[in-house]
C-alpha cells in the first residue's frame, strides 16, 4: 500500500467514477464538479503521472478520432495498488473523524 495525499485521493476518485471515461478532460471536469472548483489540465496530468510511476494507475493511449483531428486521449485506470491505497487512506480519515468527541463541534 502506497500513502497517498488529498488530492492523489480526489484524482483517484475521480478516475473510478468514470470508469471507462476516465482521461484528462473528463477527470478534470468531474472532479471540478464534486469539488466546485476550477482546476487546470496541468493540476490533473502531473499528479496523474506521478501516480503512474507509483503503479496506482496505469494509463493508454485509445484509438485516435476525428473528433479530436487524429489525435488519442490517454485513458487511465485505477490499478488494484491504487484501489488498496484508497481503501486504507479512507480508513484512516475514518479513524480520524471517529476519534474526534462529540463535544468538539459544540
């Protein structure tokens, strides 16, 4: 299991949302959406391919199209690594916010 930060998380996240869907644009739109904020391609690659040379994604390039003038989208997809990592950082935030009292919000 790797240790993973926030936003490793949202990106992750947002790649298992989207499944088969998942590349650059549509990442940055979802995770723009849930989180309601604005967010550069470069905020979505770069992590992205850090995550890659983690092995908690793995990325390829699809079919290119004319939609896209020839060009491929590079799709990605959560790797059983990334799947493990999210489960355990899930863990610990929930041991966090259970660890809290009652108490603490009044």
């Amino acid at each position: 299991m790797e240790n993973i930060t926030s936003q490793e998380e949202t990106l992750l996240l947002g790649v298992l949302a989207l499944g088969e869907n998942a590349y650059g644009m549509t990442i940055r739109r979802h995770v723009a959406k849930v989180t309601d904020r604005d967010i550069s391609i470069g905020a979505i690659y770069d992590p992205l391919y850090r995550l890659e040379r983690r092995g908690l994604v793995v990325s390829h390039l699809a079919d290119p199209t004319a939609e896209r003038g020839g060009r491929s989208k590079r799709m990605f997809r959560v790797t059983d690594l990334g799947k493990e990592s999210l489960k355990a950082h899930k863990q610990i935030r929930d041991n966090l916010w259970g660890s809290v009292p009652e108490m603490a919000w009044k």
